[in-house]
C-alpha cells in the first residue's frame, strides 16, 4: 500500500482555509483517495484539549515561549495519534493550519523562526508536508470576511492588532518563496469552485 500525502492549507484569518478544506477533500475523495480531514490547534484528543488552553481566557494567559512549546506539544500529538496512522494506511491528510503558522505566528517577538523549527524537530522530527497551500487575500477583503464569521467571538490570537497580522501574512508570503518547492501561494480571490480547481491545480504532480 502506498503512503498517502499529507497537504496543509496555510494563510491568515478569514483566507477561506476551512471551506477550502472541504472542497478539496471533497474533489479527492471523487478520485477515489480516502481523505482524513483535521486541523491545527487540534486533530487528536489531546491537542483538541490542549487547543481550548491555547484560544481562550486573556491576552496575557501564557508567555510567548509558554504558548509555543503547547502548540509544538499539540502538534506532537497530531502527529501521533492521527496524522502518521492515516498516512501509513494510504490515506491523504488535508490540515487546516501546521508548522507554519507557529512559524508565522509564534516566531514573531521573543522566538526566532529557528527556535521554532528547533520545537518542531524535538515534538516531531521535523516532519514535514509534502506540499503546503498559502490563501493569500488582500488584507481588506481577509479582515472583511473574519469579521463577518467572527463579529466580535475572535479567539485570544485571531484578536490581535492588525500590524501583528500583517506581519504573519509577511510570513507566510516568505515562507513561499524560500522553500518555494512545499509552500506554493494560492489566490484566495473570487469564486470558491475557482479557487478549489488552483489549489487541485497546486497537488496535480502529487496525485496517483
Ligand atoms: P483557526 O482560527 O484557524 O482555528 O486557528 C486558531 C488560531 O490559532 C489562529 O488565530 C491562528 C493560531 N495559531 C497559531 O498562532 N499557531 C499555530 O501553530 C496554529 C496552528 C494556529
């Protein structure tokens, strides 16, 4: 039995990564693939767990570093308890969110990219997707439709200034460039079958 490939869906609030998600595994699951669809925070009981620490209650809840070993841990047992599992009975994982949102995210401030990456090489072996798909929205539009989904319910990190979700977007649209092979950037704009049939596009080369 083949390995199945593991894409993650990467890109700021209100990007449309979530109903992307379901188009596409949608699109797959036609082709005859098993999809296993799952998230970050999350995908496993003990990351959903450690999830609910990481969204709720103030700003000031946990210290920078606190807040990147929890989602390193997280992630960990993502990886565990559901990602290696479905990809070793052949099954394709699609993630809403991985690495590179810590990298975008917590690698601003107190933590360099590296010790992020040093994170995941101790939770995880550094595993990595085999491709990473970047929504990219102009930032009017993105904030437009968060705030549409999430009035004024925005989690403890969705909340924060717009000069700090300007520079994940900043991120993430480097993180596109230098490791230009996994992270491919996908405009966001426009009808969602459109923007489904980019990112089928995107994963052509890695389908059986
Ligand atoms: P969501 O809105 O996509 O459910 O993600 C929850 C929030 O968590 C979102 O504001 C991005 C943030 N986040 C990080 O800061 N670091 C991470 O590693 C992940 C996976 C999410």
């Amino acid at each position: 039995m083949n390995q199945g490939k593991f894409i993650t869906l990467e890109g700021g609030e209100g990007a449309g990564k979530s109903t992307q998600l379901h188009a596409l595994a949608a699109a797959l699951r036609a082709r005859g693939l098993e999809v296993v669809e799952t998230r970050e925070p999350g995908g496993s009981e003990g990351a959903e767990a450690i999830r609910a620490l990481l969204l709720t209650g103030g700003a000031d809840r946990w210290s920078a570093r606190a807040e990147a070993l929890l989602f390193a841990a997280a992630r960990a047992d993502h990886i565990e308890k559901t990602i290696r599992p479905a990809l070793s009975r052949g099954a394709w994982v699609l993630s809403d969110r991985f690495l590179d949102s810590s990298r975008a995210y917590q690698g601003q401030g107190d933590l360099s990219d590296a010790d992020i990456l040093t994170l995941h090489r101790i939770g995880s072996d550094g595993f990595l997707p085999d491709r990473t798909l970047l929504l990219t929205l102009p930032e009017e539009e993105a904030t437009g439709r968060a705030r549409a989904r999430d009035g004024d319910a925005e989690d403890r990190i969705g909340g924060r200034a717009n000069d700090f979700h300007r520079a994940v977007a900043d991120a993430f649209g480097r993180f596109a460039r230098e490791e230009s092979s996994r992270v491919q950037a996908i405009d966001a704009s426009g009808p969602a079958e459109v923007v489904t049939e980019r990112l089928l596009a995107a994963i052509e080369d890695l389908l059986p």
